[in-house]
C-alpha cells in the first residue's frame, strides 16, 4: 500500500503562507492524493485533492511533483482558525486499486500559526 | 443535510459489556469505515466496507466487529470492551466502486462523523 510521510509539527505567521510537505514516493499511476485536517476532536474534513496537475479551491492550493513522489499543500493566507492537524493520504480512484479500501492516515502534521 | 451520524457521542462503560457504536449515513455511500485515533498514533482503521454484506479488516481490527446489512448502516461492536479500547472512534464513508466518480475529478471524498470518544473503565 502506498504510504505518505510527513513532519510532525509546523509553525507559521498569521497571515502568511502555510506550505505542509508530503512524501508519497511509492503512488501508483490510478492514486490520488488527498488532504483533509481534523481541528481539535473532530471528524477530519477534506480540503482538496489531485492527482497529477497543481490544484486549486478556495481553501488552499495543491502543487504535486512532476514525478508525482510528493506534493505541497498551501494555506495561502493563514489565519488561526488554521491551527489543526494536517492529512495527506493516497487513494486509488476505484475498487482496483490497493488503496481503495485500506486506508493509513499516519500522524499528519501538527499546523500551529501564531498571532 | 448530507452527514455521517454517530452515537454515542460520549459513553463511559466497564469492562466486558457488550456496546455498539452506531455509524448512519445519508448520501447513499457504497463505502464506509472505521477509525481509532489515540494520542501519538494518529488515525488507523479498524473496518471498512466496500458494499452491503461486504466487509474487510484494517490494521488494527482486533476485538471489534462490524456488519454491514444495510447501505446507510455501518455500527461497530465491541463484544468484551477493555481499557485499551478507551479512545476517540470515527466513522467515514465515500461514493464507492458502484456509483460513478469521475476520473477527472477523482472526487471519491470521505465524510467523516463526529467522533464518538468511549473510555472503557
């Protein structure tokens, strides 16, 4: 199963960019790679995803590598409320894929941004 | 609203009887999992399932059980709670292989619960 790997903790200046790096560096040709974060105790909710092209929606901007063995999440202007832990996960896009069913979260990356 | 529903949201037993967790969900999902989380050891699953009747262990399934006889449905049992089970428990779920997802997109998005944080004395 593909893995991600990511820092455990990162700081950033309120009102500055947010940049959490991932390593997917065992993706499969049908995987995508997601994001979601969970503030405080609840349920992880999705931010964005992609599978080979940079993305963008009004919440953040995904830039993946040509090889497609890591990707960049961007919180272009982060603000407090962006204070949470941070999930990169892959998955196959269908029931063929490993990655469909069997997901691993890991421990993300904790997003502290300061005043 | 589309949503994951839990319950309970908070439940403190003893060790040894018998509780389940119940997961529903309103978005006709095929796809339905679920999670532990634990300080330190981030999110690991512990069930998932692909469609009714159709159910398959994560990496850490020891001492719970599911069942699936509905699509909207996806409880977790725990037949003889223990304290090592004392934890904060999601449920997730996604369009599955059966419903559509565009290759484009590739939006095959999880929905995840509330959380249900169960301490096991």
């Amino acid at each position: 199963d593909a893995k991600t790997t990511q820092p455990p903790s990162m700081d950033c200046a309120e009102g500055r960019a947010a940049n959490l790096p991932c390593n997917h560096s065992t993706i499969s040709g049908n995987e995508y790679v997601y994001w979601y974060r969970q503030i405080h105790s609840q349920g992880p909710q999705y931010i964005i995803h992609g599978l080979k092209n940079n993305e963008t929606n009004e919440m953040a901007s995904l830039i993946i590598t040509e090889d497609r063995k890591s990707s960049t999440l961007i919180l272009p202007h982060a603000t407090l409320r962006d204070t949470a832990v941070y999930y990169c996960i892959v998955r196959a896009l269908n029931a063929g894929g490993t990655s469909y069913g069997k997901l691993t979260f890991g421990q993300g990356t904790i997003l502290t941004v300061h005043p | 609203e589309a949503q994951v529903t839990q319950n309970p949201r908070y439940l403190i037993t003893v060790t040894g009887k018998k509780l389940t967790v119940t997961c529903s969900q309103n978005m006709n999902h095929e796809y339905m999992s679920w999670y532990r989380q634990d300080p330190g050891l981030g999110l690991r699953q512990i069930y998932y399932s692909m469609n009714v009747e159709v159910t398959d262990k994560g990496d850490v399934p020891e001492g719970y059980k599911v069942s699936r006889k509905e699509k909207r449905n996806f409880p977790l049992i725990l037949e003889s709670p223990s304290p090592n089970q004392t934890s904060l428990y999601f449920c997730a779920s996604s369009p599955g292989q059966g419903q559509w997802v565009s290759p484009v997109s590739g939006a095959n998005v999880l929905t995840f619960g509330a959380g249900s944080r169960l301490t096991v004395l």
